[in-house]
C-alpha cells in the first residue's frame, strides 16, 4: 500500500473510533467504505444471535432514483437467519470475504437473495464484496458488502487493490463498532440504574416512572432545540431523573399530605434541593456534576424568587432553567396529593404567562416551539 492510502485509512480509522453512538459508527463505516472502493452502494448487517439484522443500506443511485436517503425503508425485510441462503448469511458462516465480480457468478452459486430484497426495484446488483466484520478477539459483530463497482460509470469487479484495502478498513470498522456497542450497553445500564433509584424517591412521591422519562426526555427536546450540543443534550437526558432525589428525605406526612402545607413543613419541603444535592455528592463524573446541580438549584426562578439561594437568571445553570420548565409542566398536568391535574392547554399557558417570571424566557419559548412534539410524548406515550 502507498503511503497515501495508508494515511487515508488511519485518519478514518481515528475518526471511526472517536464516534461513540452505533448508528453513527455505523453510517460512518458504510460512508467511508463507499468512498474508498468507489461503489455504488454499501449495507451493514449487524449479528443478533443466530440472525443478521439488516442495519445500514445506502446507495447512490438508488438515492437519485428515490429522491430519498431512506432507502432501507423500500426494502420489507430487515432481519434473515445466518444461512448459506444469502451472500451476507454464507460470509457470516465462513467468516470469509466474498468478491463476486458479478451476477452471473452469484447465481451460479445459488445465492438467491437478491431478487428477494431487491423485488420492485429496477436495480441491478453485479459485482458485490461481502467483508465480515471480525475484532481483534475474534468476535463476529457484522457484516459489510458492497455493491457494483464502476469504473467511468461502468459496472466492474471489484479490483484487487480495493480488495485488500477494506480487508484493512473492514478490521478498524469492527474495533469501532464494538467499542460503540459496548459503550451503548454502558450506557443503558447507567440510565436503567439511574431511573431504578431516581424512583425511590418518586415512589414515595407517588410519582411513577412514565413521569422522570417523560421530564428526562422533555428536558432532553428543549436542550436540542437551544442548540446545545450533543454532549451537553444526553448529560441532561442521564442527569434530570434525579432532580427530586432529595425527596427519600422528605417525611412522608409532609409530601403526601393532600393540603397546603403549614410554614414550616414549608421550610422541609424546601429542603429537598439542598437533600438531593447531598446524595448526589461530589463526583468526577460530568453526569453526576450535571445532575447534583440540577438537583439543587431546579426551583430557582429566573426573576430571583426561588430557593434555596435566590440566584437569578443566567445565575442559575442552564440545565437547571430547562429541567425547571419540564418539571413543572409535569408536575400541574400531573396527579398530585395536593392537586388536581389542570388540562395541557392550561399547562403550556402557564409556561408562557410565567416567562421572564419562573421561567427562563429562552427556554420556555423552546418548550413551547416544540409542544406538538411534547403533546405526543404524553399522550401516545411514544419512545
Ligand atoms: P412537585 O409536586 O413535583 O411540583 C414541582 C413544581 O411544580 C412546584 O415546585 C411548582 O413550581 C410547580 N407546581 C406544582 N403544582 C403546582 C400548582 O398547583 N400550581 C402552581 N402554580 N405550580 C405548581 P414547588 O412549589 O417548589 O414545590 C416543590 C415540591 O413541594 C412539590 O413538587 C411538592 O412535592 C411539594 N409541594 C408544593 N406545594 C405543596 C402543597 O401545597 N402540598 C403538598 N403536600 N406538597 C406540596
Ligand atoms: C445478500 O445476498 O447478502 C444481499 C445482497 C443484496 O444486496 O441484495
Ligand atoms: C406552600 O407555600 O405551601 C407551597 C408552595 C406552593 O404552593 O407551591
Ligand atoms: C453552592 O453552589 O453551593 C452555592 C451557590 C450560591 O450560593 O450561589
Ligand atoms: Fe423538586
């Protein structure tokens, strides 16, 4: 290999392993794999048991033909059994790359696949390279093909260079994929715990857990739509269930009582800030940075008249503004000991006549851009 190719390939290799999301590592792999065999199209199969999941499928022109980048749509079948059925099923048995320089090979060795996925499409699959994404502990993750090469617009076998440089891509391309799973299930695990004890407090509370992910994804709508950056949106995401962390330390006469409370259960109930924030504790972790100061300082108001502090305005962190607006929107369409719930209508009005007031005016305004999205989340209780 030249030392061109070879640079191309470590910079994609370092860009393939800073992405941390699957279905990006994913999009990113078929996209530079296109790019570096010079094809029309490429699809990623992912291995789920004895399955391979049909992942990732672009192609350049069937994208011109369809108008369209949602060209997986087109095709019924997403998920097939690992058998000898399919070019994709027998490279995942043998773990063997697969050069079929074209058709006419295919059906000779009794690949019946194409015509199946392909069915009313006027597409015509010649050369295609089958490459199994093998890691370096030998695990089988997916597999990648691609489809009909060309050369000054013809269909071509794929050459034998190209062949031996994604033999290499196909390697960094597992590495980055695994990593990206493993993180993924990281995370999960992160996010079932944090629900699993955020709840603790809300069971008390007799909040259910429909509401902290509903708070948590809010909380989440309103941080894309104020542009904040990816990193920042999915703290928010991790971090918001635990807002009311604080309230385990809340006797349950007070949170539970169905009346206004007197001056001084008042002054604990206040206290759950200050609880939460304890709880939470000092950590190294951002997320639990993120969500210690969401704990303490999410009834604070923008004008100053919050607790426990007082702050006001951009005093107060961003994450807290957003989590306030998603918590009390929540909290008055909700059930509570002490309250009726008010309709979602008199709910977003409420968000709007508080702007400036409770509310951090920028991000009430985001709530309220994206309240059709947010009238779905709670009544169709969509993912
Ligand atoms: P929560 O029930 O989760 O309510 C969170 C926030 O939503 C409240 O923060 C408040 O800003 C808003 N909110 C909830 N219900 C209403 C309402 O009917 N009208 C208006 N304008 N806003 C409402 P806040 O006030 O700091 O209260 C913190 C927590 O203290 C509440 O959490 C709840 O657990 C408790 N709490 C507040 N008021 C009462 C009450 O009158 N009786 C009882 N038993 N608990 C109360
Ligand atoms: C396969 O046989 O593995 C799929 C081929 C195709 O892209 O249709
Ligand atoms: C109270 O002052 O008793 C509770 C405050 C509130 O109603 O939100
Ligand atoms: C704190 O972060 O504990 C103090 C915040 C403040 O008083 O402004
Ligand atoms: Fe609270």
């Amino acid at each position: 290999m030249d030392n061109r190719l070879f640079e191309v390939l470590y910079r994609v290799g370092v860009s393939l392993a800073s992405e941390k999301d699957v279905d990006r590592v994913l999009e990113r792999i078929v996209d530079e794999a296109i790019s570096l065999a010079g094809c029309d199209g490429g699809t990623i199969y992912i291995i789920k048991g004895d399955k391979l999941h049909f992942k990732i499928l672009k192609n350049n022109v069937l994208k011109q033909k369809f108008y369209t980048d949602e060209i997986l749509d087109l095709f019924p079948l997403k998920e097939f059994q690992i058998s000898d059925n399919s070019i994709s099923g027998h490279v995942a048995k043998t773990r063997e790359l697969l050069h079929l320089p074209d058709g006419e090979t295919a059906r000779k060795m009794g690949f019946t696949f194409d015509a199946v996925v392909l069915q009313g499409v006027d597409y015509i699959v010649e050369s295609t390279l089958t490459i199994p994404l093998i890691t370096g502990n030998n695990e089988l993750v997916g597999v990648l093909q691609l489809v009909n090469a060309r050369e000054n617009g013809k269909i071509t076998p794929f050459k034998d260079e190209t062949i031996q440089i994604m033999k290499f891509f196909a390697s960094q391309a597992a590495v980055a994929l695994q990593n990206a799973k493993l993180l993924e299930e990281v995370k999960k695990i992160q996010l079932y715990a944090i629900y699993t004890l955020s709840s603790a407090a809300e069971f008390k509370d007799k909040v259910t857990g429909d509401h902290i992910k509903r708070i948590s994804k809010v909380s989440y709508i309103i941080a894309k739509t104020l542009n904040q950056s990816r990193e920042f949106c999915e703290l928010i995401l991790y971090a918001s269930p635990m807002h009311d962390i604080g309230k385990v330390a809340i006797p349950d006469h007070i949170l539970n009582k169905p009346d206004r409370l007197s001056a001084s259960e008042w002054e604990t109930m206040k206290k759950h800030v200050i609880y939460g924030s304890q709880i939470i504790g000092d950590s190294e972790f951002p997320l639990f940075q993120m969500a210690k100061r969401i704990a303490l300082y999410h009834h604070e108001r923008f004008d100053g008249n919050g607790y426990p502090f007082g702050l006001k305005g951009e005093e107060i962190p961003i994450e807290a503004r957003i989590v306030q607006v998603a918590d009390v929107f929540d909290a008055l369409v909700s059930v509570r000991p002490y309250k009726i719930p008010w309709s979602f209508q008199d709910a977003s009005d409420y968000i709007r006549d508080m702007k400036g007031e409770q509310f951090d005016p920028d991000v009430a305004d985001a709530f309220l851009q994206r309240i059709e999205l947010i009238a779905k989340l709670y009544h169709q209780n969509v993912e």
